[in-house]
C-alpha cells in the first residue's frame, strides 16, 4: 500500500469512527504496519496480512475505543497479540503507560522491537500468563485493563478485577453486541457494574463490534 492510499484510508476510517488523532499518529502506524509485516514474513505474528486488513482490523478497531481509555494514566493489554490496541492506542496517547501482556514470547519480542523502533517512552512488553495473580506474575495493575476478544466475556469479568487498580474500569472489546441486560447480568456475577456499551462498526468491511467498560461496585 503506497503512502497516498494509506493516508486517504486512516483518514476516511477515523472520521467513519468518529476517531480523532494527531498528525503524526497516521505515518506513525505506516512504520508499525512495516515493521509488523517484516517481522510476519518470519514469525507467525497475526492471521491479518493484506495491508488493507491490517489499517481496518488491528489499527482502527483499536483506536475505536479511544473515548473509553482517554483520560487515564496506565493500560495494561492482558492477551495483547502483536501489540492491539495497545500499540496504537500509546501512539494516540503519548502520555499513557501501557504495559502488553501476552503469553507467546515473540510476541512480545515483536511489541519490543517495535515500541524501540518507533521511539516509544512507557512501553512494557511482558512475557506472562495472567491467572489472576499480578504480584506473582509481576504485572502491576492498571487504571484501565482492556482486552481485545481474549477470551469469553464471562471467563474475561471473572479474571479481570485482580489486575484494576482502585478505581479503575476494565475495558472488553467484543465482537457482536451484547443486549444490555446480558451486559449487566455478567458483571453482576463478579461484582462489577456497567459503566457504559457501544457498538460500532468497522469502516471497510462493516464488521460488527461492541465496546463494554465495567467497574468494581
């Protein structure tokens, strides 16, 4: 994908999200796409090859959920993949800690690699399992936890609250939306309410997604 198309694509997909971002996070997410598509060609990273796939499916659904995560100090990105949303979501974010938890080492050696490339201050890529036991696991918590299609929402609000700190809100990104009262009847299970639930669209493909924050009671 040239340059041209890659900027005229973020751009049509952000305003299609209602996503807005500094100028330099565009050409910032053109290195990581290079980066992650070198690595690919190796290390088997993500599914999602085809340029186009990569800016709709791993940038923009992460950037999606900026409103949910804006405002907060630290991220913590339980089952983070090659890096999403985490990665682009720091970009977006300058000022956020975020710290990418995954159980494959190389991809964490990739979401390394790529947050030194592109300069990244306040990045931490960790090599964990999450069992629900941060101090043992050394993963310190976060005001926001989020997790992209990680696991089932139920097993995700089971394991969640261990690693929010006080006040904190934990973040799922879903596929197809969830009713309200569904929402609500998992978070009570563990003690946690509904903060807030929004589904979108992605821009290109029209792929269904929810967003669902949820707090400790």
């Amino acid at each position: 994908m040239d340059n041209a198309r890659f900027v005229d694509l973020f751009a049509s997909g952000s305003r299609a999200l209602g996503v807005t971002v500094a100028e330099d996070v565009g050409p910032q997410l053109q290195r990581l796409m290079a980066e992650l598509l070198k690595w690919n060609a190796k290390v088997n990273l993500t599914a999602i090859t085809a340029p186009e796939e990569v800016l709709e499916k791993h940038f923009l659904d992460s950037l999606a959920v900026l409103p949910e995560v804006t405002g907060a100090a630290t991220l913590l990105d339980l089952g983070a993949g090659a890096g999403f949303p985490g990665l682009p979501l720091k970009l977006a974010l300058p000022a956020l800690g975020v710290t990418l938890v995954d159980t494959v080492g190389k991809k964490v050696a990739f979401i390394k690699a790529a947050a030194a490339s592109l300069g990244l201050q306040g990045v931490r890529g960790l090599h964990a399992r999450a069992e629900g036991r941060p101090e043992v696991e050394g993963i310190a918590r976060a005001e926001v936890l989020i997790a992209r299609a990680f696991m089932d929402l139920p097993d995700w609000l089971a394991l969640a609250p261990a690693y929010v700190a006080p006040g904190g809100r934990v973040v799922a990104m879903l596929g197809k939306a969830q009713p309200d009262a569904e929402l609500a009847a998992r978070a009570a299970e563990r003690q946690l309410r509904v903060v807030s639930a929004r589904a979108y669209r992605l821009p290109f493909s029209g792929a269904e997604r929810q967003v669902a924050v949820f707090a400790k009671e």
